[in-house]
C-alpha cells in the first residue's frame, strides 16, 4: 500500500526530522520507521526537498543509508561541517561518529 502525501503525513516527516540532535545525521529509512512508514525512505526525500514551504528544518542532518549528500543540496555538507560532523575521505558523512542512534 502506497503511502498518501498529505499534509498530516509532511508534517510527521518533519517533526522527526526535528528531532535530529546538532551534530547528528539521520538516514531517510530511519525517519520512515521513526513514523512508522518504514518502506517510504524515497518519500522522506520527496517531502524533505519540499520543506522549504513549510517552514524551517534541519533538512540537511539527513543522509542516505551510507551517508551520502542529497545532490543539488549544495549547503548541506557546510552546514553539517559547522555542526562538527565528521566526514570521511569519500566525501561522506562518518555514520559510525555522527550516526543519530534514535
């Protein structure tokens, strides 16, 4: 069963994201699970590139699985740096140090 974007289901996705310490990064399954949606990862990631017309979240602590950045999100990895998450020789985010263990 598919899951209905409505603004009930946004504003879930964007509480949790609220959630995410400084310092710490998500993973978009992570946030799916954390409102119990745990096959909707893919839209976490739809919703995230539209919070902009919600309000202001911490959008960019969120990573894919093996904490690479959203591409065309030019900000986010100068805005996770000045958080003081540590990124590893790939140019990705070092889950084991700044994995958020929610």
């Amino acid at each position: 069963m598919s899951a209905v974007l409505n603004e009930s289901f946004i504003y879930e996705i964007l509480s949790a994201i609220e959630e995410i310490p400084k310092g710490k990064v998500a993973t978009y399954g992570q946030i799916a699970k954390l409102i119990g949606r745990e096959k909707n990862a893919r839209l976490v990631g739809k919703v995230l590139s539209m919070a902009e017309y919600y309000g202001d979240y911490p959008c960019h602590r969120v990573v894919n699985h093996a904490g690479r950045l959203a591409p065309h999100f030019y900000e986010q990895k100068q805005l996770l740096t000045e958080e003081g998450v540590i990124f590893l020789e790939n140019n990705h985010v070092d889950m084991k140090k700044c994995g958020w263990d929610c």
